[in-house]
C-alpha cells in the first residue's frame, strides 16, 4: 500500500514537473502536405542509445493499445471514450512507426489508464487516416471528447512523449 | 433518371431530364470523371484538378485469378515497372556480390537469397507509393472513389463498390484509363487452374521455385531474368521469337545473354496442358513445334506472360458505341485521345496503337486534361519514345528497330554505325561482355540523321535517357561524333561509333 502511494506520488511529481516544461519542440500541428514518411529520411531521429528511464517501476505494455477495426469501432472506442485517447497513425512499411509505438505505449502506460491509445494501420483504415488529415506517418492524434486536441509527426524520444501526453490529460 | 440517359442520342444540357441529376455546383456532378487509377488516369485527374476542374477518380483492382490484389496506382505502381525493377536490382546485386569478390571483398561462405526478405520489402515500398498516391490526390482536392466504373451514357458512369452498392456520377467529360490485364491462355487445360501471372508474382509471399515462363515478352524476359538472377531454376518457352516488335538483332543479344547467365530456353515450343501432382508440383507439357515431339517437365511454379488484355469488357462500351479494333480489343482514338464518342475520351495502355508506357501515359493523360480544360491544343507526340528492357543484360532504345528503317528507307537508304564494347567493369570481374553492343541507325544521304539508337549493357536506360534528347531534337550522326565522350564509360562509346555494317570489319571497339 505504501509503496503504491510512493509510486503514485512519482507519477504525479512527473506530471506536474511534465506541466512545467517548456512546450516540447515542433508538436507539428501543421498539415504537412506531399510529405511521405520513408525509413531513410528520418533515421537521423533514431538514437540507438537512448536509455530507457529505470526510475519507474516495468510496465507490461500487453493492452495497452488496442487495433482499431473499424469505422464503427473508432466510433465507440474513440470518439465516444471518456478517456482521452491518443491514435497512432501508422503503416507496417514505415520504419519509424515501428520506433514510436512502443515509445508512446510505454509513455501511455504510466499514466496508468488515465489515457487509452488507439493504433491505426492506415492501409486497412485508408479513409480514416484521409479524414483526419494524415500524410505522413507516424501521426500522433490525441482525441478528447471526441475533438483533435493536439497532434504530432515523426518521432519523439520518451521525455518529448511523456510531456505530450501530460499535456493532453492535464488540460 | 438513370435509365433516361441510356442511348445514343445526344442529350442537350436544355434538355430538362439532365436538371434531375444536377446539382448546386452546375451541370454535372463533376468536369471530369476518370476511370482507372494507374499512371494515366491519376495524371490527368491531378492535372484538371489544378487547373481547375472538379475531378473525380474511381480506381478498382478486380483481383487475379489467383486472388491477389492491390491499392491505388494501378499497374506500373503495383505490379509493373515498380516491383520489376526493385526485384531486377535484387537480380543485379546478387551478380555484384559475386563480382565483388574479385574486387577484393572477402566474402565468406555461399551467397544465397531469401525471396521472403525481398518481396516484403518491396511489396512493402509499393503499399508506400499506394499511400502516397491518395494523399497527393487528397491534396490536389481530387475525389477518389474505390469504386468500378462503368459507363451509362456519355455523361454518367455507374459506379459499384466491392460490397455491391451502386453510385451515379454524372460528368461533362470522362475519360477512361483503365489499361490492361495479362492474358490467361484459357485454351490450355490447366492454364487458369494452376498458373500464375505478373499481377501474382510480385506479391508472393513465398519464393515460386522451379519456374516455367511461358511468352518471350519484355514481361516474360525480365521475370525470367530476376527469377535466374536470384538462384531459382528458370526455363522461358517461346513460340516463335523473343520481344517482337522490337530490334531482332538486339533481341538475340539480350536471349543470348540470358542463356549464357543460366536461364534455360525452350524454342519453338508450344505447352499443351499443365496438370497438378500429388506431391503439388505442376506437370507442364508441351509439342516441340520444330520436331513435333512432346515433353513433360516438372515446375512448381507456371508463370504466364503471353501478352495483356485491355480491360474494356465491363466498361459497357458497346452499349454507347465506343469503337474498338477488333483484334486487339482496345479502343480506336483520335490523335486527341479522342473515341468515337463525343465527350468519352481514353489513353495509355487501353488506347489503340499506343505504346504501354507510364511515361506516355502521364504525357498523354496531363496533355488531355490541359485541352479538356480549355487551357491547351497541344496533342501528344507519340514518336521518338525511348524505352528500355530490364533483362539482366539491359536493352535500351529509341525510334526505329533495323528492320523498320530497312523497310521505311531501303537497306541502301541507311547506314549503320556499329559497336562491340566491353564495361570497364566487366575486366577486373571476369565477366563475358559479348553482347554488350550498341548501333546507330542512320540515313544513309545528306547529314545522316539518326533514325534508331539501340544499346544492350549495363544501366541501359540512364545512357538510352540522354540520347533520347538528341533524338528528340533530330540528332544527326555528324553530331553525334561532334559529341565528346564521358571517359570511362559505357555510354561514350555511342560518341566514338565509326564502323559500318556495310564495311564487314570487325566492330569489336578497344577500351584504351
């Protein structure tokens, strides 16, 4: 018991020391047109290094994200959720893509279900990603009551990722 | 309203049936409608796009007879030049590999090839450009419909989803793109049932084996060339000749060098029938035309490339009155790309008598959309268009094959500059250069303009690119030798071209 208070005390001193960071670099908000997201021209944003944070306790990530299905499933599970859901837009070509979604599920799972992500293959959900804007991927929507809140494109390293996401559930 | 379009006749925009189907934004739905998401179509739609025009295109892919299936772009993008050149450099490299070890890499142990890896990432690359190919249409504000199109009357095509919902759209001009598919030899029992064609071999999540090209097609040659080039067991059984309509001579170079390079040749063979084993290999019969003998041989994979079927048949062509030739199936068009419809106009691969290219094709389809915007007469100039066959051994070209400028001017009306050469690369790597060669077809009077340039060696079609230019400006063989060459290179060569034909020497050209 105590040590869950511990634990939830840490969290929370992150998110409020989240909350006062200064905005992270290029939430790209921005509708990049024509811009096609290759392996090649983002390597420069993979850093084999980057040590993973041993302060907080392993998460499993098993559930942490669900595959959308369908029109109808975003609908239910995205639109309509209570939680804020952030949806990861990706494609099984996309080199990057394979970086991030693990990044944002660990960056999503510490907040211990306060925020729910939704992935989306945008070659099963082609109008989907058309509808909401994508171009190049990976795209990061976050949705909250059904409205686009906030998004980013390309890769973020854990601290730019654990910042976004504290932005959208703080807000 | 739908129905009270159907015919011939030629309905007025006064005409009050037509208000029914109008909506806020005019007469029609849209300026343009375009069947067909390939090379051709998704040119011309972005191009009326940006000038202005409410375009939309439907793209369908009915799948193979296999099943496979694919995104928006069409042919070249899904199953044409793309993946074939991405798996003839898999090819090339597997060669370079070998090569490099006499340039001093040290590589250990046999050099083998895993289809798996290699078809992933290309078809990989392929769903990228699928992707990229709607974006650019949803920036262009181009409406794109995964819908199959077919026409009702010269201003309304019937659209229907793969789950069967029907769609009218209603158009001032539609233009049809849709190209073609490879042929099944359906008088051949077994063909359909157990065979294979360019749409499936690109997507094989599994490597095809032993295989049996049947056709001496570019299609049937380059498959061939990169199923040898990556270690499969390959054999290529041809009718009569290889790449006709193109430079014989240049022809047997290319087939020469694929044997040489281990690719097996049945000549002059015909199959009769192709049966499926117990064990699930394909028994592949066939007549030896020259002997009148029959074989049988074991594959396990039958790859039909025995030429491409325009794809008007659910078009509902007939029912408007579209003329098609009748031979080939393919729709007889006007140098404006026009049919014998008003209003209905089509281009690349399904237009009669033109060449199967992408490049044309997007001309073409950007040139259409300039005049069916008013911004434009040009027409497309379909003459003196380069091409080049990605067989191991590479063959570019541009304008007349030998035969043709024999036959157009005469043998004594023309002079032909010749060359044997050998790529600097090929010594160090021990490699056989016998076929590369190169010749420049010449008129034989006056300032001797060139009237075909052929070239067989490496990278074929960035040294034909350049040329092509020349040609296109009425190069001449004087200024071809006014030329200075790029030293050292395979492509200087076509500088220094000096012996004739008609001289009989030896046209083996030194390095130096």
């Amino acid at each position: 018991m105590a040590h869950r208070l511990l634990v939830r005390r840490i969290w929370t001193l992150s998110a409020k020391d989240i909350r006062c960071l200064p905005a992270s670099a290029a939430a790209a908000s921005s509708f990049s047109t024509s811009i096609l997201q290759f392996a090649t021209t983002r390597a420069s944003f993979l850093s084999p290094s980057h040590a993973l944070p041993c302060s907080l306790p392993h998460t499993s990530l098993r559930g942490v994200s669900f595959n959308v299905q369908d029109h109808e499933d975003f609908t239910v599970r995205v639109i309509n959720s209570e939680l804020p859901v952030l949806v990861d837009f990706h494609a099984q070509w996309c080199g990057p893509c394979k970086i991030l979604g693990p990044r944002l599920e660990k960056a999503v799972a510490k907040q211990k279900g306060r925020v729910a992500m939704a992935k989306v293959d945008i070659d099963d959900h082609t109008d989907l990603a058309i509808e909401y804007g994508v171009s190049a991927v990976p795209t990061v929507i976050a949705i909250r009551g059904g409205d686009v809140v906030d998004r980013f494109v390309g890769i973020k390293d854990d601290d730019e990722l654990d910042s976004f996401v504290g932005k959208v559930i703080g807000q | 309203m739908a129905a009270l379009c159907r015919g011939k006749h030629r309905w007025k925009r006064t005409n009050c049936l037509h208000v029914l189907t109008r909506n806020l934004t005019g007469n029609y739905d849209y300026d343009l409608v375009v069947i067909g998401g390939g090379s051709g179509g998704l040119a011309c739609s972005k191009e009326a796009a940006q000038l202005g025009q409410k375009v939309a295109v439907l793209d369908y892919v009915e799948p193979s007879v296999k099943g496979t299936k694919w995104g928006l772009g069409g042919t070249c993008v899904n199953v044409g030049c793309i993946p074939k050149k991405l798996m003839h450099q898999a090819a090339l490299l597997g060669t370079a590999v070998k090569d490099a070890q006499k340039y001093g890499w040290q590589i250990s142990g046999p050099i083998c090839h895993d289809w798996a890896t290699m078809a992933e990432a290309i078809q990989n690359h392929v769903r990228s450009l699928n992707w990229g190919h709607r974006v650019q249409l949803q920036d262009k504000k181009v409406k794109y419909l995964n819908i199959k199109g077919s026409l009702v009357d010269e201003h309304t095509v019937k659209g229907q989803t793969k789950a069967g919902k029907e769609t009218i759209l209603t158009a001032k001009n539609i233009v049809i793109a849709t190209g073609g598919r490879p042929n099944y030899p359906t008088q051949i029992p077994g063909a359909m049932e157990h065979g294979l064609t360019s749409d499936d071999i690109f997507w094989l999540k599994k490597s095809p084996g032993k295989t049996l090209v049947v056709g001496a097609s570019y299609v049937a040659l380059e498959c061939a060339g990169f199923l040898t080039g990556v270690g499969l067991d390959t054999t290529v059984m041809v009718r009569s000749i290889a790449l006709r309509g193109f430079d014989q001579q240049m022809a047997g170079l290319v087939t020469d060098y694929m044997d040489a390079y281990g690719t097996k040749f049945a000549w002059k063979c015909v199959p009769k029938s192709v049966d499926k084993l117990s064990s699930g290999a394909l028994q592949v019969t066939w007549t030896d035309t020259h002997t009148g003998n029959e074989h049988k041989d074991t594959y396990d994979s039958v790859l039909w490339a025995v030429g491409r079927a325009p794809e008007t048949k659910a078009l509902g062509l007939d029912k408007l009155g579209v003329q098609l030739k009748r031979e080939t199936g393919k729709i007889i068009l006007g140098s404006d790309e026009s049919t014998s419809v008003p209003n209905i106009y089509a281009f690349g691969d399904i237009g009669e008598g033109r060449p199967e290219l992408t490049p044309t094709a997007i001309k073409a389809g950007k040139l259409l959309a300039r005049r069916l915007a008013g911004h434009s007469t040009e027409l497309m100039n379909y003459d003196n268009v380069p091409t080049t066959v990605f067989t191991p051994l590479e063959y570019g070209c541009v304008g007349l094959s030998e035969e043709e400028a024999e036959k157009r001017h005469g043998k004594d009306g023309i002079e032909v500059y010749h060359a044997f050469y050998k790529p600097l690369e090929f010594t160090v790597a021990e490699r056989d250069a016998s076929q590369c060669y190169l010749k420049v077809v010449c008129e034989r009077a006056g300032e001797q303009k060139i009237l075909g340039l052929h070239f067989t060696g490496p990278n074929a079609g960035e040294v034909t690119q350049g040329f092509a230019m020349g040609f296109q400006c009425g190069a001449t063989y004087s200024h071809l030798l006014q030329t200075v060459g790029i030293h050292p290179t395979c492509a200087e060569e076509l500088t220094k071209v000096s012996i004739t034909k008609r001289s009989g020497l030896d046209a083996t050209v030194t390095g130096c």
